[in-house]
C-alpha cells in the first residue's frame, strides 16, 4: 500500500488460499500452496509482466521498459547502471510504459520480494517499508492534483535509527520515520531526483540502481504475494505510469550501437544514407543553380555548414562569418536554406522594405511545441489568426493605457525589493542581484499576467523558476530534425523531445490552473483584474473576426511570462554590471536621479521620466547587450531581391542585432560603454533607427516595448536613489566578467553579487 505519513506499509511474501483479494489479504503467513497451482500461478504473473511493453524512449529516459519479450541487445538496454525512475501520476504524456493497478501490485510484491533476498529473512518474515514524501509536497497536493515526476529514491538501509544514517539522508526523512521507529526499508517520494542507497546519496555509480528485470524475475517462482494494509487512504487507484532513466555509461553504450550491430552496420548504410545523400545531392543541384545567392562558407554533405555553428556563441559566430563574407552571407542549415544580415542598411531591407515577404517564422520543433503550434504572437507564422492575436495584445494588453494601470504593481514590488536589500546593507551582507532581480521579474509579470503572487522563498516559486528557466533552455536548444528530418530519431535518442515534452505538460497544467481559477464562479472578487481575466472575457466576445481558444490564452500568456520575465531580469543585471565596470556613468547617473528625487524615499514613474541620463544609460545598454542578440528568427513567404541576392521563399533570415548596434560604421568607439552619445542624437529602439533594434522593427517589433522600458527605468532609478553599490571586499572591476549563458535571451552567465550601502531609513 502506498501511505501518506510517518507509518509503515508491511510486506510479505508468503503464499495463500485466501480467496480475499491481495490488499485486504491476512498478515498471518498461510500454507504452501501446491506445484502444480503455483506453475500456473507463475505463467499468470508472467502474463501479467509481459502486458507491460517495451518501448525505446528518448535518451534522455532510455531504456524505459519493465518486462518483455525482448532481444538480447534490448534486456541490455533496460539494464539500469544508475537509478530507477518514476512513479509519475496518472495522466503525464510522453510516458510510454502504463500500468494497471493490478501490475503496479505485482511490482510492489516483487519489490518486497528482492528486499527479503537482500535481508535473507526467512519467507514467513515480514518487512516493514515505510512510505514517506518530500515535506514540501502536502499530502492534500498528492491525493488532489496531478504531481509532475514524483521519483522514488531507495534507501537500502539496514540502520535501525535515525543516528545511523548520514546526515544529509536524515534531514531528507526526518518527517518519514519516527526516532524510535524502526525500517528495513524506506520508499521515499520526492519531487526532485535523488537516488539514495546504503545510507548513502549517489547517482549513477558502479553497482548501484536496481536492475527491474533482476527484480521481477524471482517474482514469477514465489507464488502469490500479499501485502498488509493499514488504514488510511491510498494516493491513486488509477493506472500508475513508471519510467526508468539509464545512466551516462548505458547512454555512452547506445552511442556504439556500430559495434553491436556490426552485420547490420552495410544494411544501414545502404537504407539510409544512401538515400538521404541523394537527396541532399538533389537539393543542392537546384540550390546551386542560383549563381545570384550570396557568398557563404563550403558546405558539407547532408549537414552542410551545420559543424561550424556553436549554438551557445551563435551570433558571435555569425559576426565572424560577416567579417569574411560581408553583410550578408547564406548558410545551409541541413536540408534548410538561410542567410544573414549584420548591417543597419540590410537591416532595413529585411525588417522595413521587405517586411512583408520576410515577416513570417520557420517552424523549429521546440518553439512550435512551446507555443501551441504558433497559437500567439512571437512564433507563429503570418496568418489571419496571428494578425487578429496580435491586434488584441497591442490593444487590449498593451496600450499606454493598459500599461499604466498596473504602476501600482510594479511600485508595491520595487519597493519589497528595496527593502530586501536594505535588510543585506544592515547586516553588511552580500546582495545576489541577478536572483534578486529574477524573483522581482517573475513575481511583477506574474501579478499582471495571472493575478498571482508566490512566496518570495516558498518552495511553489522555486519550482516555478526551474520550470521558467528550462522553458527559456527549450526555446533556443537545437533540434536535429528541424534541419534535417530524417535524422530526427536523434532528437529522440538523445532525451530532448521528452524533455521539451515534460516541460511543455509542467506549464499547460499552470497555465490551465490558472484559467480554472479565474473561471471558478465561486472565486473571491479581487481587485486586480489580470490579463489572463482580459483574455477570457475577450474569449466569449463574438465580434471579433476569430474564435478565441484556450490554446491561444496559453500561448499569449506564454509570451507574457517568457518574454516578460526573462529580457527584463537580463537588461537589469545588465545595467547595474555595467555602471560597476563604469563607476564615472554610476556616479553622473546617481547625481541625477537624487538632484531629481531630492529627499524622497522612493522615485515613481513620474519622476523617471525626467531622467534622461537614465534613459540615455538604459539604451547604451541595450546597444551593447541585447536581449535577443539575433532577434526571433524570420522566414521568407515568397521570393525576394536584398542587396541584388535573390533570396528563395522558405529561407530562414537572421538579423544579427549584436553585431549591428557594434557596428563602426554606424557607432563611433562601439565597444566603449558610454551614455552619452544618445544626449546628443536623436535615435530610439522603437524600430525606426536601424542602428538600434534590441525589440525589432516592423510587423515583428516587441509588442511589449512600453511595458519593459518602464519596469527598467523605475527599478534602476530606485536602486541607485537608494544605495550605494560596491564589489564584494578582495574584488576589482575587472573581476567581473561579461561571459552568457546559451539561449535565446542573452544573461549573464555567472551571478552579479554587489555590497549596498543605504543612503535612506528605509
């Protein structure tokens, strides 16, 4: 039985007549039962196993099988040299393994089984395996909702107290045993990973995990198992999904497959490859035929220029490339035609004079799925939907007016975080702004999008910013098949369709608790009518020229979050690491925003939009450090002429925005970090000044634009009115680096931690 709390479950092992079903069957060992009922017994169990089907999941999850009639290249397959993974709540897609109640029974008793052989405890013995969970996750949340990757860690203990075990185990479950309570065996459930095992927390070492067909195959000779119930409630009576996750040395065994088929290694060739060159041969042959293409490296068969891209440094690369083969240049991705653009003037080309042959979005597989197959405004493709999708944000979400209303939001949070850093300065702390800048991000955008507002260290936020940080991971990670799709059993292979998977359920079901929460009629009245409340009443409005769907609601709300969150955490860390590394601009900047403020405790909106060496500060860094250094990429609908190139439909352009705002011949000294040169020259981001495009230009341009700016100049303003900022003590300025991270937004990649000194009772 599975049990909530601190009780144990017991186990045995013993053999019945009992004609009681097994979960209400006596503890008292019975009889024996006869051969020839138990060889009957054992091929029923074994039917019982066998309707559990093996399945080849992605690497990621590799491996993820119970029993089967299988080769013996796929028994190695389910060989699990580090863990054992999953018992994931019914419902949670992407698990191909199912099983019946009756199944997840047998497994259980067979479990109790290979923990009588571990213990050698005589067969009439019972064990005691307590069931415990993560404290976090409340017993109510197990029973009620559906709980995304409920994992079991092992812990083989033969301790019989809590001093016994080391230390880090016990704090994992204090709350599962009592001191005096003693265990053979504990079933932890956790909602993040852990295999723990001999008292000991490891992952992936020689010998451990638990090989699932060693631990079913006694099962089929010991006839019919049973288990003791106590009293209480079961999580689930539905169908449980289980799932086993292969360690790094079984996926580094799926890599040599040549060498485990080495018969089979010619049939591949000739199957495959040899059809997959002539195609690629067939497609260059008319790719070649355009004498009028612009220049671009060699390309390689079937991958073309593919092995010269890093994803990580992508524009960086780009830049390079330009500086050998000119402002624009075309590169063959796979089976994919694109080239790309690194000047203001074909900039303009692309985002202004061709804008509408150039505005629509190629269809890589992450953003797609993420995106409720383009149900928004970022991702999708030039349509009657999108166009109408679009008007309503830019309207209704959007608008000045719409901004303003939400001012009292961004206050109430600026001045928590002012306080939270107030709280460091007293104690001569050491402030960690990129996190803290996250939390106010996320907890700003999630007030105005969903009327929500998490704990500032509750455990809810946390998950939320794990699941936010790997939705942006997602967005911009490589997938093999949107280049070249017959290869896209790669992406599978190697764990990154379970993986967009998991992530793409961890967030409908947010996004749907949501939209459930705010159409609850029983709901209490709140003052803040969120966007989300927008959407829905515009939903039932029936003259708009579409019918909006929850499906759109999910994907503009995904917009929200992710573009919301994540450029404005990444321009604010990149402000304040950039008045660090430059303390003359911190200092004119401070003189400016105090001569303004005056004896003020808090700057509003009003105020800021007096400062215009801020807004000069706040531009100045978004030329240097973009948030999107390549934009969104866009596709061609039709065939067009950009700088006397003929460029085919179907052609993914990218604007490398980096390179552009470095430019030299468009920015004197363009590495050099200086405010100043927007006092005296009249140039914007809103798309109009080639030069400068950090939010795009043209149908494309950020409809979110307002929105940002103001959170930016009200949070930098306040952090500068208020402290005086510092590096930590035994750092210089050249300490701080400017490396980032991988992905669509452009962050810093190691944390901005800074002293404040409080210039106000705060």
């Amino acid at each position: 039985m599975w049990r909530i709390g601190s009780e144990s479950t017991t186990f045995s092992t013993s053999t019945s007549n009992d004609s009681r079903p097994p979960l209400l069957a006596q503890s008292t060992p019975p009889p024996k039962i006869p051969t020839s009922k138990r060889r009957n017994l054992k091929r029923r169990v074994k039917s019982l196993m066998l309707a559990v089907r093996m399945e080849m999941t992605p690497l990621g999850s590799l491996g993820s099988a119970i029993l089967g009639e299988t080769s013996s290249f796929a028994r190695s397959m389910i060989k699990i040299l580090g863990d054992i993974r999953g018992v994931a709540i019914d419902g949670v897609e992407g698990e191909k393994v199912n099983l019946t109640q009756p199944v997840a029974e047998a497994i259980g008793a067979a479990f109790a089984a290979w923990l009588m052989e571990k213990k050698k405890a005589d067969s009439s013995q019972h064990l005691r395996v307590s069931i415990g969970h993560d404290t976090r996750i409340s017993a109510k949340l197990l029973q009620t909702k559906r709980v995304m990757s409920l994992d079991i860690a092992l812990l083989m203990a033969g301790a019989k107290e809590r001093g016994e075990l080391e230390e880090h185990v016990t704090k994992l479950i204090k709350d599962v045993i009592k001191s005096s309570e003693y265990c053979d065996f504990i079933l932890f459930i956790d909602e993040v990973h852990i295999l723990v095992q001999a008292g000991t927390v490891g992952r992936g070492n020689k010998g451990s995990g638990l090989d699932i067909a060693n631990l079913l195959k006694p099962a089929l000779g010991r006839g019919r198992f049973q288990h003791k119930e106590f009293e209480g409630r079961l999580l689930r009576r539905e169908p449980l999904i289980l799932g086993i996750t292969a360690s790094r040395r079984l996926r580094s065994k799926i890599r040599s497959i040549p060498k485990l088929f080495p018969m089979l290694l010619p049939l591949f060739v000739c199957l495959i490859i040899l059809p997959v060159l002539f195609l690629f041969f067939i497609h260059n042959l008319r790719t070649f035929k355009n004498t009028t293409s612009p220049p671009g490296p060699k390309r390689l068969p079937i991958i073309g220029n593919l092995h010269q891209l890093d994803n990580s440094i992508l524009y960086l690369q780009l830049w390079q490339l330009s500086k050998k083969y000119g402002p624009i240049f075309s590169l063959q991705l796979g089976f994919r035609q694109a080239i790309v653009v690194s000047s203001p003037k074909l900039a303009k080309e692309v985002l202004k004079i061709h804008d509408l042959q150039l505005s629509s979005r190629p269809k890589l597989h992450g953003q797609q799925k993420l995106s409720y197959n383009g149900s928004e405004i970022a991702f999708s493709s030039n349509t009657e939907n999108w166009r109408e999708i679009r008007k309503i944000c830019v309207v209704h979400l959007f608008s000045s007016k719409r901004v303003s209303t939400f001012s009292y939001i961004r206050k109430f949070e600026v001045k928590q975080m002012i306080k939270k850093i107030s709280g460091h300065a007293s104690s001569s702390g050491v402030t960690n702004l990129s996190e803290l800048l996250l939390s106010f991000s996320s907890t700003v955008v999630c007030r105005i999008a969903f009327g929500r507002r998490y704990e500032d260290e509750g455990s809810e936020k946390s998950r939320f910013h794990v699941m936010l940080n790997e939705l942006q991971a997602m967005m911009g990670t490589f997938f093999v098949s949107d280049y070249i799709p017959l290869m896209g059993w790669v992406d599978k292979l190697s764990g990154l369709n379970a993986r967009l998977e998991r992530n793409f359920i961890e967030f409908d079901r947010f996004y749907q608790d949501v939209i459930d929460e705010h159409m609850d009629p029983n709901r209490e009245y709140a003052e803040e009518q969120a966007m989300v409340d927008l959407l829905l009443q515009l939903k039932n409005d029936r003259s708009l020229p579409i019918d909006i769907t929850f499906d759109h609601i999910k994907g503009v709300l995904m917009n929200i979050l992710a573009a919301g969150t994540d450029t404005t955490t990444a321009t604010l860390v990149w402000i304040m690491t950039a008045l660090v590394k430059n303390p003359r601009v911190m200092k004119k900047l401070q003189e400016e925003i105090r001569n303004v403020g005056g004896k003020k405790d808090f700057l509003d909106e009003d105020d800021t939009q007096k400062l215009s060496y801020l807004k000069a500060t706040i531009k100045e860094t978004l030329r240097l450090h973009p948030p999107g250094p390549l934009l969104v990429p866009r596709e061609s609908t039709e065939e067009c002429i950009i700088n006397g190139y003929r460029i085919p439909a179907k052609t993914i352009v990218f604007v490398n925005v980096w390179a552009i705002q470095r430019d030299p011949e468009a920015w004197k000294n363009p590495q050099e970090f200086c405010p100043e040169r927007f006092l005296d020259r009249a140039i914007d981001f809103h798309g109009q000044d080639f030069e400068l495009i950090p939010f795009g230009s043209g149908r494309r341009i950020c409809p979110g634009i307002a929105m940002s700016v103001v959170t930016l100049e009200l949070v930098v303003a306040n952090l500068l009115h208020s402290f005086d900022w510092e590096l930590p003590q035994g750092m210089v300025r050249k300490d701080i680096d400017l490396e980032v991270l991988p992905g669509i937004t452009q962050h810093k990649k190691n944390h901005l931690c800074l002293c404040a000194k409080t210039m106000f009772n705060i």
